[in-house]
C-alpha cells in the first residue's frame, strides 16, 4: 500500500506524525532538489540511508562534510567496502574508528540534520511505502521519535537564520579567550568542543569541517561562547562583493590580424564569384530543366508527336487558356453573345483581373467574329 | 380447439384461476393493438416524411434566366452528361440574391446549381455554410456532398491526387531542412568549439566567435542550393545529434528517399491535369457535350498508339449529335483496333437500339458485359431492351444488377441525364481506362513535376535525392568514427559551454572549462561551489540559454527540438510547413482553371494564418529551461583520487562519492555550500 502527495496539499510534519500516530513501518521517499528515504519502524525513525543508492549515502557526506573522518580515511574505509561488501556503519565499528555509543549519536545528529533539511524544503513530492519488507537489511542504531525530532528541526529552522546574522560569513576568524584562573563557566559539551578547538585562530568554514558536530551545533556553540565571553572575533571578514564574473574579457589574440583578414575577404569575395559567375556558367539554377529543354530529343522517348505541355510554364499557359475559355463560354451562356474584349469578362466578375492582365502577357490575342458567335484565342 | 377445451375445462375448476386468465388474455390482446398502433403511426410518420422530403429532382424549368435555360437547353441536345456552365451561372446568380438578403431563394437557386454539376462542389460548400450559420445540422451533408464532388471525376480526383503529392514532398522537404538547421543552432556551440580553438591560437583577427558566421556566409554567397545545403547539414549534425533526433532525421531521410524513388519519376498524374494531353482530351467527352470545339480538340489527335481511344470518343460525340452512321463508323474502327474496349460496345449498342435493332443493340451490351460483368451501363441498358422486346423476367434482373452494380453513382456523375428522358445510357470512359491513358502519355515526359516547382531551390534534381540523403548520412557516421578523440567535444557540468579533452579541468570530480576552472583557481574548499553557483547563474540564465532560446524560436517547433520533444516538434514543424505551402499559393498549387472565381480567398488565408498562429503560440509556450542539473563536487582537501584516473573519460555526468549535492540554478537561496544543506 502507498500513498502520496505534494507538501503544498499536505505538510510533511503532517505526514510524520500520521505515520508516528498510526505506528506504520515502511519506507517515506521525499523527492525534490535530491530524493532521501527515509525509514520508519512502529512509527519511529529509523534510519535516513537508502540501501538501494550507495552513491548517495547521506552518512558519508556528514562523515566528510563535519570532519569525522578525513579523506584518506574514508578512502580506506570506501577499498575495504568495495573489498567486503560491508555496510560503512560495520566497518567503522569492526576498524575501532567510532565506539558504538559514538556511532549512535552520530546517526542520530545525521537523522536529524536530513530532517531538517527536508523539512526545509518549500516544494517537494512525498510517497510513503508501507511494509515491513522494505526493513531488511536497514541498519540501525537508534529509533528516534518523530515528534522530537520534528520539535528540534522546527527549532533549528527558526533559530539558525539569526544565528547566521551573528555569524554571516564563513571567512570570519574565531579564538577563543582564556580564563587567566582558568576557572569556566559552566560549558555545554559542543561549547567545551568547540572552545578547545578555538585554541588556535581558525575560520568558520574549517571549523565547521573539523567541527565533528552538524553545523547548527556549531553555530549555536559559537553564540554560546561569545554571550559567555569565551570567544574573540579575531577578524570580521569583508563583505563579498558580487563581481560580475561574465564581465566583457579583453580577449587579446596572440596570433596574426593582417593576413587573415584579407583571406577571409579574399575567401568571401571567392565564394560571391563562383555563385555569381562559375557555377552558373557551369550547372545554371533549374539546370537539369534547362538541359531537357535544350536537347529534347535525348528525353522524350518516342518518335510520335506528344500532346503533353513540355515544362510546367507550358501547363500553367495552357491552364489560363483554359481559364478564359471557361470565362468566354460563361459569358456566351448569361449574354448570347462573346465578349468584345477580354477585358469585359474582368470587368463583369468572370475572371480575376490578373488572369486577364496574365493571358495578356502570355500573348494571348482574342478576336471575335462579326456576329459575336464565336471567337479566335490564339497564343503568339 | 384441445387447447381451447383445456382452456375451458381449467375455468370451470376455478373462477379465480379464469378471471386472471381472462385479465391477462384482454392484457395481451391490448399490446397487441397497440405495437399495431405504433407500427401504423411509425409507418405513417415515415411515408410522411419520405414523400413530404423533395424526391423529385430539380428541372430545367427552375431555371429562371431564359438565356441560360437556352445555353442549358442546348448542352443538353449535344448529349452533355453534366451541365457545369450553367450550375457556375446559376451559382454566381445565387450568391448576389444572398447577397441581397433573400437567403431561402439564393438557397434554391444552390441546390439547383448543385444538382446540375458533377464535379463544381462551390454550391455543396456554400450551403453547408448556410446551413452552419443558421445551426441545422444538414452541413454535414452538403459538406461530405462537396468533398465527395471534389474527389468524383478524373480530372478533379487527379488534380487533388497531384496537388497533395506536390504539397507532401515539399513539406517533407522544408521540415527537414529547417529540423537541420534547428539542430545547427542547438549544436552551434559544440561544432564551433575546436575550429574555434585551433584559429584562435594562430589568428587574432577575424575574432574566432565569427568563424562560424564566415563559413556560412561563404556558403550561401556559392548559392549551392538547398540540396546541397542539407546534404552539408546532415553530414555536420550527425556526430553530435542524440539518438532521438537521429531516429527523426532517419525518418525523414527514408519518406524524402521514398518520394524521390517512386514519385519523383513518376508523372501519370501530369496528363490528368495537363489541359490539352491527348488523356485530357479524350476526358472531355466525360464532361461535355458534342461541341464542335471538342470534337475538334479529339481529332487532332493523330497519335496511332491512341487511334482505338480516339475512334471511340469521336464516335461517342457523333452518337450524341446523332449522326449515327458516322458514330457507328469510329465505334466499329474502334473495336475492331482494340477489342477490349466495353464503353465502344455499349455505345454501339445505343445505335442499334436508336435503329430499332434490339437483337443487335442487345449483343452489343451482352459483348460489354462479357468484358465487365460489373458494368451498370450495360445491365441498365440490356434491361431497357428487354422491355422493349417484352422480356420482362430478364429486363428485370439486368435492372437489378445495374443497381447492384452502381448505376445510381453513375446518374451521380452523370447528372445531366436526369433532366433528360433517355431510355439508354451512353458510356464514355472509365477512370481506369482513362488512368491507364494517362500511364501510356506520361511516359513520353522525362522531366519530373517536382524538379520543375522546386528545381531552381535545391539546384539539385529531386530524382537523385534517393540515394544522396543516405550517402549524407554515411559520411556522417565515417567522420564520427574517424574523428580523433580530442575532436569529442562535450558540456562543461557547471556552465554548460563547450569543452574537450584538451581544454577540460576535471580536478575536482567534474568536468569544467576553462572560465570555471579559472574562477575556482585559489579558493578555499567552501567557497568552490558558491563560486560556481554564481558563474552558472551568470552565464546560463542570463545569457546562453536566452540568446539559443530566441535562435530556436525562428520556425514553429524550434523550442520543440531544443527541449527534446523532438516528434512533436518535427510534426509542428511539417504542419507549419504545410499552412505556410497553402499561404504562399493561396491554397493548392494547382488550381481547377474552370471554377476559379477570384485569385484571392480571404478565409482560406485566415485559416492557414490561425494554423500557422496556433503553432507558434504552441511553440512559444514551451517553458525555457533553466538547465538545472545536479551534481556532485568535493571541497578539495576532501576529494577522492580515483586511482590517477580521469572522470570525463568515464561518463559526463560524474558522480564522486560521499559529497554534497547540489542543485544549481536556485541561485536567489543559494548560500554557500554548506549552508545550502540547512
């Protein structure tokens, strides 16, 4: 069974909590920037790691991104999965690289960081798949709350704008301030962390990945700091400038200017003469017409005498004929009589004014006969 | 009368039973009466109907100008089968009385003209529009009726048959150049991209950005036609086209191949339309009556391959002038030169009969029948010299046959004989004899229709086109499999431009070019992505993909194919062709001379113009694309080595593992790469 929808027409906080209320277990894909499942079992959170995409594997990125592990770590981490086929949560464990307890709290802060950036999202398209079926072989360290986790995503959704108003660039440089009786405030354990990093001047954005915490830890550690006097901002960043990156380049060529543009000139003028002149001259337009109606012998079969228009001016001629001679034998039906000129048929509505215009430059010559009974159409 | 008995015997058992019984025999009897009732009330409303509905036909008599009542009286005398002149008169007549108001008069004045007329479909045309305006629903028939006369005699069916013919190839032939030329601009960037490189590093000036322009220039200055052009096209595209637009481009090529094998060298429709070809002539007696311009038009027609065909129309017009010995004299020359000819027996035929020879006539027909037991002139007229021999029985089942075997459709084509009492029908010729007439003609024409309207455009024959456009397609696929793997020109991931292996920077797990990679240069990990982000934004949004966006709106379906709807957009691009063909040659590029009114018809052009408008909003509605493309990029003290390999080698769009993604193109949210996440 599955049901889906548009976070317009349901929010997803909605849907948690249907699934919490209703203790269901299965599998809720959310689809918008990036497609995340997430996991549920009895109506708790279980896990946000999809099985199926290993590429995209939401604990590797937090593992990265905040410092848990560095580069040559997980690329050996990365050479003993490929080797074992083991999910990344066993090895880290089977290498000693995290305790288990450490590995939980890391699972949970990543669940609740993807959470949260779901949460986030304005517009996204959510189908939850229902099943027990669809557990296996999910690993999981911990079942989280959906409420909690819904209370605490609200909460960092709220809060962290003005902590960024605190905090705007990532180029700021943080140290912190040692107590000379080295007597503390009481510290929160991020805030103890983060303050014993700082012992060295550091950048927001390096301090963020080797932070081990997600960022709005990091952030909130940081406020936590400076209301408690621990932190100096060793020196406000300057504001970036948006500089137009598409800005018109100078493009300075290294190579000739003189000689190519005369060949290019050279070149074009070429081009013009032979469509002028050569081929023309050689394969005149409408050429392979022209040389039927050169050499006609070598085209029509037969010796016998055709009747058939030789090109298609020849039909469209014989058409206009056909189109007076219409014209005339109207003009004979209403009158009793031929027209004196053709120009009368025009005049009276038989013909268009451009056919008369037209059989007259076909050459077309009408005479009429005494008694306007019959008439001559003939072509010069 | 046991039944009844029994009947009887089960009343006296039980009165109820019999009382019931009695009920429901009165019930029956009353439903009998009434689906009597009905029946007779059907049957009446029925009669009713049939007889109050005009049966009987139009006469001359309704003919109200005496001058054409003469003219029509006339035709009719030289034995005309369908009176066009007059229906032509009549109609202009009708069409200044709707003019002056009187509509149920100027409708009249319609059905007559269209009852005069085999193949003049204006009044069937007109009165469904009158009939549409005033919202009955008899449009439809006068409709069909209109279409039905514009497809019923061989001149009009040829000249539809021919004009379609020129109006699809031509179609086909525009559609495939400007898809091409459509897939020039979408592809514009990446054939300019290694000319580009290789001139700008040994000239200065003219700025490489023109190069392609040059060549173009160069190109159409050489006036080499469209031919050549598209050969040229199909060579350059098919290296870079996707396999969609290949698909389309093969279709294309295989229907134009086609044309140009099997039409483009046939000209059988030619001597349809040609208005004074022997098969055009020997037509006439179709249409006409005896005149002597007609006859005259036949007689000069001294091709001995012809004599048989000739003879037997001379003989039909003497037949219907009633000179009957000259007639008999032709029709006799006519089938003793070709004895299959059954319209030459039948005609014979009527002599005998008009000579009160009945036995004779009646083997005339009975030799027409043994040619074609199908023939419905024949059965008609065997069944009427039956009644005159006083056969009935036989003169009976030659008249149902003639029924069975369309004799009704030929009144239709024949409808001058309805005002007429003729005992006997005439034949002249049948459209296949009359197609088979034209096959004979036409192969004495070498040249090809099509070469002729379009020759002077594509500078090449039409006729070699069968096995150029597959030759193009060839070259184009030696060159893609010759061209060396520098020449592999693909996109940059971030702002789409073209790179190649050459110029492509594709350290930090993405393949960028070189204005990507320069902005990048220096940054720290964090600041990649915004930078990025920001160029994509710049460069894409605001500049490429508007100025390719309004090359692709030139031609309806443009934005189609560069949003990959390409059938759709082929298909948009085949219509618009069509509606413009029609706009330029105000309908049809052959025109029936006979029944051309004005050289002019507004509403013809407002519905090709609303064809053409519907598809170029259609085309203008497709959204832009913001080209959004999500990828995945490390900060670089993060970035996995993939054991010295390069990844733009592998696949374009590369995915490196255990990184952010990231959706580029929201560029108003976008606030660095880690705050993107929150």
């Amino acid at each position: 069974m599955a049901f889906e929808g548009d976070v317009k027409d349901f929010g997803l906080s909605e849907i948690f909590q249907l699934i919490s209320v209703q203790q269901k277990s299965g599998m809720l894909l959310v689809n918008c920037e990036k497609k995340i499942a997430i996991f549920f079992h009895d109506g708790m959170i279980v896990s946000t790691r999809d099985r199926r995409d290993r590429t995209r594997d939401p604990l590797k990125d937090y593992l990265l991104r905040y410092g848990f592990l560095n580069r040559s770590e997980m690329n050996n981490l990365q050479q003993i999965q490929i080797e074992t086929k083991l999910d990344l949560t066993e090895i880290m464990l089977s290498e000693k690289y995290y305790s288990e307890d450490e590995l939980k709290t890391i699972f949970t802060d990543q669940i609740y960081e993807t959470i949260q950036e779901i949460l986030s999202w304005p517009k996204s398209h959510y189908k939850f798949i229902s099943g027990n079926k669809l557990l296996q072989g999910v690993k999981n360290f911990s079942s989280i709350r959906v409420d909690a986790v819904l209370m605490e995503s609200m909460r960092r959704i709220d809060e962290f704008p003005r902590l960024k108003t605190t905090f705007p660039s990532l180029e700021m440089m943080f140290k912190n301030i040692a107590k000379q009786d080295n007597k503390l405030p009481e510290l929160t354990r991020n805030e103890d962390f983060i303050y014993e990093l700082l012992e060295e001047e550091m950048k927001l954005s390096e301090l963020i990945s080797k932070g081990k915490m997600a960022s709005f830890n990091i952030y909130e550690a940081l406020k936590g700091l400076l209301e408690k006097e621990l932190l100096q901002i060793a020196r406000e960043s300057i504001p970036e400038i948006e500089t137009p990156l598409h800005k018109e380049k100078n493009e300075i060529y290294s190579g000739k200017r003189v000689l190519p543009t005369f060949a290019t000139l050279l070149t074009l003028l070429a081009c013009l003469f032979i469509g002028e002149f050569a081929i023309p001259s050689v394969l005149a337009p409408g050429w392979p017409l022209h040389s039927v109606q050169a050499n006609p012998n070598r085209y029509i079969a037969s010796t016998t005498k055709t009747y058939l228009a030789g090109n298609l001016e020849e039909i469209k001629t014989r058409q206009l004929e056909k189109k007076v001679r219409s014209a005339l034998s109207e003009y004979m039906a209403e009158r009793k009589s031929y027209p004196l000129t053709l120009e009368i048929l025009s005049i009276r509505g038989f013909i268009p004014e451009e056919t008369c215009t037209r059989a007259n430059q076909a050459g077309f010559k009408y005479k009429l006969d005494k008694n306007s009974q019959s008439y001559l159409l003939n072509r010069e | 009368m046991i039944i009844a008995e029994k009947t009887t015997r089960q009343c006296t058992k039980t009165d109820v039973y019999c009382k019931n019984r009695e009920k429901g025999l009165e019930k029956t009897v009353s439903y009998r009466n009434t689906i009597k009732f009905g029946l007779i009330i059907t049957l009446c409303l029925g009669l009713s109907i049939a007889f109050c509905t005009s049966a009987t036909g139009n006469s001359i008599d309704d003919i109200t100008n005496s001058k054409i009542k003469s003219y029509t009286n006339n035709a009719l005398h030289l034995g005309a089968p369908a009176l066009n002149t007059s229906s032509r008169l009549i109609y202009r007549d009708a069409i200044e009385t709707i003019k002056g108001g009187n509509w149920k008069e100027g409708k009249k004045k319609l059905l007559l003209a269209r009852d005069l007329s085999s193949d003049y479909s204006a009044p069937s045309y007109t009165l469904a529009r009158i009939e549409l305006m005033h919202a009955h629903p008899d449009f439809i028939i006068y409709f069909l009726e209109g279409l039905n006369k514009d497809t019923m005699s061989f001149y009009k069916r040829n000249l539809l048959l021919i004009n379609i013919e020129i109006t699809l190839i031509i179609a086909l032939g525009i559609t495939l150049f400007v898809y091409l030329v459509l897939l020039l601009i979408k592809y514009s960037s990446k054939f300019n991209h290694k000319p580009m490189e290789i001139y700008s590093k040994k000239i200065a000036f003219p700025p490489p950005k023109y190069l392609g322009l040059m060549i173009i220039t160069g190109l159409l200055f050489m006036r080499l036609g469209l031919a050549i052009y598209a050969l040229l096209l199909i060579i350059i595209v098919w290296s870079y086209i996707s396999r969609k637009e290949k698909t389309v481009l093969l279709i294309l090529v295989i229907l134009l191949s086609f044309s140009s094998f099997f039409i483009g060298k046939r000209n059988n429709l030619v001597p349809g339309i040609d208005e004074y070809s022997i098969t055009r002539r020997l037509s006439l007696i179709n249409e006409k009556g005896a005149d002597k311009k007609t006859i005259q038009l036949i007689k000069e027609i001294d091709s001995p391959e012809f004599r048989a065909e000739r003879n037997f129309a001379l003989g039909t017009l003497m037949y219907k002038r009633d000179e009957l010995e000259t007639a008999k004299e032709y029709l006799r020359r006519s089938v003793s030169e070709k004895n299959d000819l059954e319209s030459a027996y039948i005609n014979l035929g009527n002599i005998y009969f008009k000579e009160g020879y009945f036995d004779k006539a009646l083997a005339g027909y009975r030799n027409a029948s043994s040619i074609d037991s199908t023939n419905a002139v024949a059965q008609y007229n065997i069944g009427q010299t039956c009644i005159k021999k006083m056969r009935f029985r036989l003169s009976s089942s030659a008249l149902t046959k003639a029924g069975e075997f369309g004799i009704e459709r030929y009144k239709k084509e024949n409808p001058a004989i309805t005002f007429g009492n003729n005992e006997i029908l005439d034949s002249g010729f049948r459209k296949s004899d009359l197609r088979r007439i034209a096959a004979r003609e036409a192969k004495n024409r070498k040249l090809v229709l099509i070469d002729e309207i379009i020759g002077d455009w594509i500078f090449l024959p039409f006729s070699y086109m069968w096995f150029l456009l597959p030759i193009s397609i060839l070259i184009g696929g030696i060159i893609k499999r010759l061209l060396p793997k520098e020449w592999n020109v693909f996109n940059c991931d971030n702002c789409d431009n073209p790179v190649c292996p050459n110029c492509v920077d594709s350290e930090h797990g993405i393949n960028l070019c070189k204005d990507c990679s320069e902005i990048i240069k220096g940054l720290s990990s964090v600041k990649v992505t915004e930078a990025l982000l920001r160029r994509r934004r710049q460069k894409i949004t605001k500049k490429t993909t508007s100025s390719e966006w309004k090359k692709m709106l030139f031609f309806p379906g443009g934005t189609h194919i560069y949003t990959k709807k390409t059938f759709s957009g082929v298909l948009i691009i085949f219509i618009s062709s069509i509606a413009i063909l029609s706009l330029v040659w105000n309908g049809f590029y052959f025109k029936d001379p006979r029944y051309e009114f004005t050289s002019f018809s507004l509403w013809k052009m407002i519905l090709y113009l609303t064809i053409l408008v519907i598809e170029v909003v259609i085309s203008t509605r497709v959204s832009n694309p913001r080209k959004n493309k999500s990828y995945n990029i490390l900060p670089q003290e993060t970035h996995i080595e993939q054991s010295g390999e390069k990844s733009w080698y592998k696949t374009e769009n590369h995915k490196s593992p255990g990184v952010k993604n990231i959706e580029a193109g929201k560029d108003e949210n976008f606030s660095g790469v880690f705050m993107d996440t929150l």
